[in-house]
C-alpha cells in the first residue's frame, strides 16, 4: 500500500495512548495531550501510526502540533504528504492561520510555505497555550502560514 492511500484518521478514545507513545518514541511533548486535541493519523496495514500530528484549535486561528513521521517512513516525502494533508484538514476545519513552533524541522516548514515569525507577534491564544508557554523551550522556532 502506498503512502498515498493512506487516509488520514481521528484519534479515538481507543488509540490515542498508542498515538501519545508513538509521540514520546519521536521525542515529541506529550504532556499536556488529551482527548480534546484534535490529533490524526495514518494507519498502516499492520495497524501502527505512520504519521501524526494534530492541531489545538482557536476559531480561526490553529496550533500545528505532534508532527511526527515513524522513522521508518523519513526522508521517503511521507512528511510533505502528511502536512499538506493536515493544511487540508485545518482549512476543512475552518482554520485560516497556523502557527507552529520546531526546535529541529525549521527547513522542512519553510519548504512548506511557512515563514518565521517574532514569538512576540502571535495571536494571545497562541501565547496561552501550554505549548507555547511552557513545553517548548524559548529557543522554539515560531512559524506562521496563512491557509488559502
């Protein structure tokens, strides 16, 4: 199966600790992860998450969060995929802003469309979120992109 066919799932009440430990294998902050996160994934045949990610979501405004890629996976252009998928979602959602933060994939979101941004200039929900405010360390890349 290719990674095409993959669809893209929500996490359920059923895998979303298999989700969070796939996350902590990728070194990926996990705590303050819950069922009211919107996370998903991709499913391979043998039933293991290949990718994930997810969003915190503030009206119009999204949080890009847990991108991850089973390591397996890497550097085979799952990960384009993949975020282009979730842009998808996050416009299908009604998102019309996303904002991320990466300490190691910088290059990989500029390649995307997003573009570096002052952590001073994010929207105050942004800035409220555990994510931003605490899990990530203030040496955290913040990145915006506006959805089409």
């Amino acid at each position: 199966m290719s990674q095409l066919s993959y669809t893209l799932e929500k996490a359920t009440a059923q895998n979303f600790a298999s989700l969070k430990e796939f996350l902590e294998e990728v070194e990926l902050p996990t705590e303050d992860l819950n069922e009211k996160i919107d996370l998903f994934y991709w499913q391979s045949p043998d039933g293991n998450a290949v990718a994930c990610g997810g969003f915190e979501q503030y009206g119009e405004i999204g949080l890009l969060r847990s991108v991850a890629i089973r390591p397996g996976q890497q550097k085979k252009g799952t990960g384009s995929v993949w975020v282009s998928r979730l842009m998808e979602k996050a416009s299908e959602m009604g998102m019309q802003d996303l904002y991320l933060l990466t300490t190691t994939a910088e290059g990989f979101f500029k390649k995307m469309g997003f573009e570096n941004q002052d952590r001073e200039s994010v929207p105050q929900a942004i800035k409220e979120s555990e994510e931003f405010s605490s899990l990530c360390p203030s040496t955290a890349v913040l990145m915006h992109k506006k959805l089409s």
